[in-house]
C-alpha cells in the first residue's frame, strides 16, 4: 500500500514536468509566430512605403524587392552612361540582368558598368532582338538569319528561304519567322527550342507582319493586313498548332491592329487605334473597349494578365490634340481602370514586374500596377527607348549613349 502511494507521487510529478514542458513549447510557438507577424507587418509596411504593388508580383519578387536595398538607396541616379559611335547601327535589348548590345556581325553583353560579360558571332546587318523567359531570339530583318540564345549559348541557328520580315519567340523557346516567300505575299515558319520546324504556311490572301506563339504552344496568331478591297481591313488569326484550318476572328471594320498578344492564360488581345479587343481560346470574342475621341499611342501587356494603354484625345481628322496623355490598364475581364494622367505626349511604355516606365523622350514616369508614382527621371539625353535590367534599374537608349537609371 505505501508502495502504491509512492507510485502516484511519482506519476503526479511527472505529469506536472510533462505539463510545463508542453507549456514551454506552447510558449516558444507563439513567441515566434508573434515574431513572425511583427515581421510580416513591418515587411509589408516597408513595401508599400516603396509603392511596391505586390499584387502583380511572384513571391520571389517580392523577397527580391525586400532584399534589395539599392535601388532605393540610389533612387533617380544615373549609376553609368554608357557612350556608342552613332555612326554605327546599335541595337540594344536587356536580358537575365544584363545589357545586350548587337553591332555589325556581333552580339555581346555588358554589365552595368560596361564590361563585356559574353559575345557570340552572328551574321545579322539589321537585326531585331526579342527576349521571353530564358530565352533570346536574333534575327536579321530583311535578311535570312535567325538564332536563338539561352545565356551566352546559341542554341540553334538557321537561314531561311526568304528575307525576313518579323520574328518572336515565347517563354517556352518557340519561335515563329515570318518571311517572304516567292509567289506568295508571306509565309510563316514555327520553330521549337531544339531548333525543329513545327509548322511551315504560306500565306496567299493577305500581308502578315507579325506572328506569336501562345504561352501553351498549342496556338499562334497571325496579324496582317488585307489590301485587297477598297479599303484596307486588318485581320487576325488565331490556329491551333495541329489544324490546318485558319480561324479569322472578327473585328469589325477595323483598318489596322498594331499589337496583338497574348495573356498568360492564353486569352488573346489586340490593339487598334481606338479600341482594343480579348478573344478567349476558342476564338470567341470575350470583350470589346472602345475609346471614342482618343487615339492609342501604345500599349503592353502588365503582369500577364492585363493591358496597359497610352491614349491622347484626338479631334474628327484623327490628330491628336493637346499634350495631355491618360494612362489606362484594362483587366483580363475587360474592366478598365485610369492609373495616371501626364502633361505631356508619349513616346512609348514598358512593363517589368508590376513596374510601367512612361517614356515621353525626356522624361521617364515609373508607376506601379495602381497608378502610385514610384519614380520619375528628367533625362539630359532623348530617350528613344526603355528596357528594365530589374526592377530597380533600367536601361535608357539615347542617339550616342546609353544611361542606367536606377529607380
């Protein structure tokens, strides 16, 4: 019997051990959950001080952004001016942080500071450069030549049977050529990542400038122009990858598309002067958004999933009016949102990572997806062109030189 008692004794104390060692987990547990909202609190807080728009950005891009102090730190310094003989053909283009520059029968890469970081050899006099991914696309205009690039690493090269006149490539390392080809007003070629043909069309009926493969690789489009009633009408397909059959969407009585492209879930967007148009993947008009009175000047895709659009008023001739430019973003649903108004005409605009620069040609405007003004650079130089090395830098083309500009 005393045994007995000894025995619950002992069980008791060892409840009670076992009872506060629980408490002490318990205890460090919400300790660092408490450490780990404070933390969260001030991250966020910290980001949305920097006007940073998390919702049109990856997790990765937002560690990136936390992480990276610099851009803020030199925020609207130029951080290296680049100089370049105008008197030669320069083509500038950036690509996995680093500066692209093609010059004669070259390509190379430079970092920030100018320092060649790779070059390869290409036979490209007019070249165009057009980068998705991990993946970077050469290719001569008015030539034959065409290569595509993963790092400094041409992956395959080709020439073509006719002289080009456009090429893309997408994420996935498709690339679609379209070119001349005799007897007909156009063709296109569709090559995938291991230098294979995918599909070769020629194109009888109409001039085709521009041909995309969708995020898939199930789909392109083409879009062109049919001169060949009294009035020009612009057309644009989108054919599946496996059917011979070409489906023309309807747009109405509409003269010309500049852009057309795809969002990432495939949907397919166009541009005109005045209006832009969403088809679905089935080439089923989802949503058509006119802008009476106002003219497109440019436009680009933002994130993946929605439009962005320069517009300026123009009067009955179709001149554009006054200096004043309204920037607007229309979602994948096709609701439209006016995200910032500018004193001033612009030249053109750029997307990166939830980031849009608006450049008038002297001034660079950086917004974020919501329309809060994250930076603005007045520039000593014409700028012809921007291009983001990240989110923080982007890279100025002037007529003699090249500027970084950190944001």
């Amino acid at each position: 019997m005393e045994r007995s008692e000894k025995e619950k004794q002992s069980n008791l104390n060892t409840g009670d051990v076992e009872s506060s060692g629980q408490i002490k987990v318990r205890n460090v547990l919400l300790f660092f959950i408490l450490v780990l909202i404070v933390a969260c609190t001030a991250a966020f807080t910290y980001l949305k001080s920097k006007n940073v728009d998390m919702e049109n950005m990856s997790v990765k891009e937002i560690f990136s952004e936390l992480v990276d102090f610099s851009g803020n730190e030199q925020k609207g310094k130029v951080s290296n001016e680049i100089k370049f003989d105008a008197n030669e053909k320069h083509v500038f283009a950036t690509y996995k942080g680093l500066i692209i520059e093609s010059i004669k029968d070259s390509v190379k890469a430079l970092n920030e500071a100018g320092e060649e970081q790779w070059v390869v050899t290409v036979s490209a006099g007019n070249p165009v450069i057009k980068t998705a991914g991990s993946y970077m696309l050469i290719a001569d205009l008015t030539g034959k030549d065409v290569y595509l690039l993963n790092g400094g690493e041409i992956k395959w090269n080709r020439k073509m049977n006719g002289n080009i006149i456009n090429a893309d490539v997408n994420s996935s390392g498709f690339v679609s050529v379209v070119r001349e080809e005799k007897g007909y007003k156009g063709a296109i070629t569709i090559i995938n990542k291991k230098g294979n043909d995918v599909l070769s069309r020629t194109i009888a009926g109409k001039f085709v400038y521009m041909s995309k493969v969708s995020p898939s690789g199930k789909q392109f489009l083409i879009n062109g122009l049919d001169a060949s009633g009294v009035k020009s009408q612009a057309v644009v397909e989108l054919n599946n990858m496996n059917d011979e059959k070409a489906n023309s969407l309807e747009l109405g009585e509409t003269s010309l598309l500049p852009y057309a492209g795809f969002l990432d879930n495939g949907d397919l967007v166009a541009t005109g002067d005045s209006a832009v148009y969403s088809f679905d993947t089935e080439s089923k008009m989802k949503w058509k958004l006119e802008f009476p009175n106002n003219k497109i000047i440019c436009s680009d895709i933002l994130s993946g999933d929605s439009t962005v659009l320069a517009l300026s008023e123009e009067d009955s001739s179709g001149k554009v009016t006054g200096n004043k430019t309204d920037i607007y973003t229309i979602n994948k649903s096709g609701e439209k949102k006016l995200l910032y108004s500018i004193d001033s005409k612009v030249k053109n605009i750029k997307t990166y990572s939830g980031v849009i620069a608006i450049n008038t040609g002297t001034t660079v405007y950086y917004i974020n997806g919501k329309g809060a003004l994250m930076d603005k650079f007045d520039s000593k130089i014409s700028i012809s062109d921007v291009y983001f090395l990240s989110r923080h830098k982007t890279v100025l083309v002037g007529k003699n030189s090249i500027v970084i500009n950190n944001i």
